[in-house]
C-alpha cells in the first residue's frame, strides 16, 4: 500500500510507507510553506497526536526536525488540537493520526491558521515541496511548550459554551445513563465532559491505546453493544474513531443511528427559518427533508470537511456536516466534532423528554447503504466513463475537486460514487433511498457496475 496523499492529509502504515524520514521531510515541506506564506522567520506550530502506538515517533521526529515554537498538546482529539491552533493565535498545527485507519497506519493532518485543515490548493503545495529535490533551511529558534493539562481543561470548556444553563438544567435533570466506547482513543476524555453535567456514563475500552474492536465505528464493530446497553439499561451507546471526530450511536433495539441522521436532528435543532445548511454530496436525503421543513437552504459541495468549514464561512451558516462521516460541524468550530454532536443529541433527548428512538421515530426513514470495492487505479478513467454511460438517462451531478459523481435515481433515491481519497485502490459507493429494498438494489447495481468495468 503505497503513502496516501490528497488534501485530505498524509496516511500510510507506520515503519513502511510512512517512515520517521518521511515525517521530518514532511514537517520540513510544511514549515517552508508557513514560511513562504506569512513571510515570518519565527513561526508558532500546535502538535497533537492521537493514540496509535507509533504517535510518539513521528511526534518526536517532527520535533526534532523543526525550529520555532512548538505547543505539544500531547495526545488529544482533532477538534481540540485544531481550537488550540486558535486559542494560542498560532501559525498552523500538526495532527499526527490516521482518523478511523487501523493502528498500524498514521498520518498527518496538516492546519490554516484558522485551525482548519489546509485548503486543497495549500495542501497541493506542501505535497509538491516534499516531492521537490529542495533542500530546506529551517531558520528560528526551538521552544517547545506542553500544554498536556492546560488542553484537557480548554477544550470541556469550550464543548460546553454551545449549551445554555438551561440546556445543562435540563439533561441533568433528564438523568439520562448511556454507554460511551472510546476504544482507546481521544475521545475518553468525553467521560468527564459528560459527567460535568450530570450523565451517567458507563465508559469501555477506556485505556488510552488499547483498541479491542476496530477503529472504524460501524454496525459491524460495535454490534456487540446492544448486550451491554440493555444489561445496563443504558439509553444508547456513543462509539468514536481514533480522533474523535467522528461518532456513531447505538441503540437498544442494536439500530445504528447513521451520521446523517444525527446531522439532520442537529440542524433541526440549531436551523432557523431561512437559514442555510452546507452539507458534502454523500449526505443522506433527511437532510434535505430537514432543511426544506424550516424553509431553509441547503447547499451541497465537495466532499472533504475544509469545504463544508469554509462554504459554512462564506455563507454564514451556523451548522452543516457530512452526513457520511458521523459528525456535525457548529460554528465557530471548522471540523467534525463527535464529542459536541453528542452533547446537541442529548440536549434534544432532555429538551423534547422522548427517547432516541422515539425522537427518530418523528422523521422519514431513509436507508443510507455504503460499500468499497477495491480497483486497479489505472482503470479508474475506464471505470469512470462505464458509470457515466450506465446512468446516461439520469441527472449527474460531478464535483471537480473530488471527482465524485451523484446520480439522482428519481425524487427520493441517489446513487454516489468516489475513489477515496485515504484508500488509494479503494472506491466508495454509497446509496440512499426511502425504501431499503431499493437501496440494496442500487448499491448492488453500483458494486456490480464497478466490478464489470475494473474487469
């Protein structure tokens, strides 16, 4: 498996295709850019990490590598590393993970000033100057300064300023007992969050590191949840990926409560009459069903969070997400956020004094199928064009950045295609529909599309 490159960071598997050699070279091509880009001599870079066993390596080799001062969060999830790049008015950061990758693999996420990743045409630069024969000069003096605590008291602080008093009366007073699973990752610290405001919380896998399932959460990894929820007669579970900044509930009936879903609850809590939504294009229908209820816009862009952030920005939207990917950005916020997703989940379970379920229950059942195929990446143009002709009677609509494509099947269903970005011989398909049956069909016409056409 060779490095993974594209704007939406750097993955590959540790002491292989992701080496400490690539790390320094890396870290250097993004410290020329910061350089190149603001003019200053003296630059201020966040590092955080989260908890794959190879994070003290790369951190310690990015380290080494760089002179200027250096905020070391320590291990922390990718919402709180990117509000430190804000809160300590830094110049950029660096987020040593691979997301909802295995251990064995790492990455980086490099940040904007802002806290959000870097832009695509940014990022292609930094790609470009590690592929460079440049030899880097790094000019300025080395300060490293660790924020370990100071981190794991700013962000709490910040989760928690999107709630009211009253909110915070209410899901006390709800008395509400839910499972969280972590799986060693960042999101342990949501246990303290919690309990700050009167949850019960029943943590597992609760060590940092120690992963027992895999670190993707899906209906696979965490079936095993429905046992516990109902033995401890828990509401529902919260799992999170490595970084936090994903999330997928589970309920006691062992339904998992897709990202789309939880994206649709939070916009129609926050949305208001003639407000706008930013979602990516693989976003389940609910949403649109949502946003048309408040008589609000919805306005679908390439997949990748930085460009849901930044149209939420141009447009001024207070809420938007990817629906794919289990988490809901809030404004001021650039990124997925798992841990505040839940936070707004339990303010509207204590708000509306109904459960999970019966909340859901309130809104059209939509079936969001999701599969990967693997390919030979030469093919990709031939598998690309073979779509394309399949579908010609139907409306196509293809973003340019992601080279992703969306057919709309009829008024109700939508079929999506995209190499992804992580997997570098891996396409994804997705399909949504209002009847289960259909959207089984429509992804195995997809698979079965993909397949014919790779042969």
């Amino acid at each position: 498996m060779p490095l993974v490159e594209s704007f939406s960071g750097i993955r590959g598997i540790f002491d292989k295709t992701l080496t400490e050699e690539v790390a320094v070279r890396y870290a250097l091509s993004y410290f020329n850019f910061l350089q190149d880009k603001f003019k200053k001599k003296q630059l201020k870079i966040v590092i955080g990490t989260d908890t794959r066993p190879s994070r003290n390596n790369l951190k310690n080799a990015v380290i080494e590598a760089l002179n200027c001062e250096i905020i070391d969060l320590g291990a922390a999830s990718t919402p709180a590393i990117e509000l430190a790049v804000r809160h300590y008015k830094a110049d950029g950061g660096i987020i040593i993970t691979a997301s909802h990758n295995e251990p064995y693999w790492n990455g980086f996420k490099f940040l904007d000033k802002d806290g959000a990743v870097l832009r695509p045409k940014d990022m292609e630069k930094v790609i470009k100057l590690y592929h460079s024969k440049k030899e880097f000069k790094i000019n300025g003096t080395k300060k490293i300064i660790r924020k370990y605590k100071e981190i794991n008291e700013l962000y709490p602080d910040f989760v928690l300023s999107f709630l009211t008093k009253k909110d915070i009366e209410s899901i006390r007073n709800s008395n509400i007992k839910i499972i969280i699973d972590p799986n060693g990752g960042t999101g342990i610290i949501a246990k303290n969050i919690l309990e700050k405001i009167g949850v019960k919380v029943i943590g597992i896998n609760m060590r940092y590191g120690i992963f027992n399932r895999t670190i993707e959460p899906n209906f696979d990894s965490l079936y095993y949840l429905k046992g516990m929820i109902n033995g401890k007669k828990a509401a529902f579970a919260a799992a999170f990926d490595c970084d936090a900044d994903r999330i997928e509930l589970v309920l006691p009936s062992g339904r998992l409560v897709s990202g789309h879903y939880l994206l649709a609850l939070v916009v129609d809590d926050i949305l208001s009459k003639n407000g706008t939504v930013v979602t990516n294009d693989a976003t389940s229908n609910i949403v649109k069903d949502v946003v048309k209820k408040n008589n609000g816009k919805l306005i679908e862009v390439d997949v990748g969070e930085i460009n849901v952030a930044d149209e939420m920005h141009k447009q001024k939207s207070r809420v938007g997400g990817e629906g794919s990917s289990g988490g809901v950005i809030v404004n001021p916020s650039k990124c997925r956020d798992g841990i505040l997703t839940l936070l707004y989940i339990l303010k509207i379970i204590a708000k509306k004094q109904k459960t999970l379920q019966e909340i859901l229950n309130e809104y059209p059942r939509y079936y969001t199928l999701a599969s990967k195929i693997e390919f030979d990446p030469k093919n990709y143009n031939k598998i690309r064009k073979h779509i394309k002709d399949h579908y010609n009677d139907h409306k196509i609509v293809e973003k340019k950045l992601s080279e992703s494509m969306k057919i709309l099947i009829n008024n109700h269903s939508f079929v999506w295609f995209r190499a992804s970005k992580t997997e570098s011989n891996v396409f994804r398909i997705i399909a949504d529909s209002t009847s289960l049956k259909e959207a089984q069909l429509i992804l195995d016409i997809g698979k079965k599309l993909l397949k014919n056409a790779d042969g």
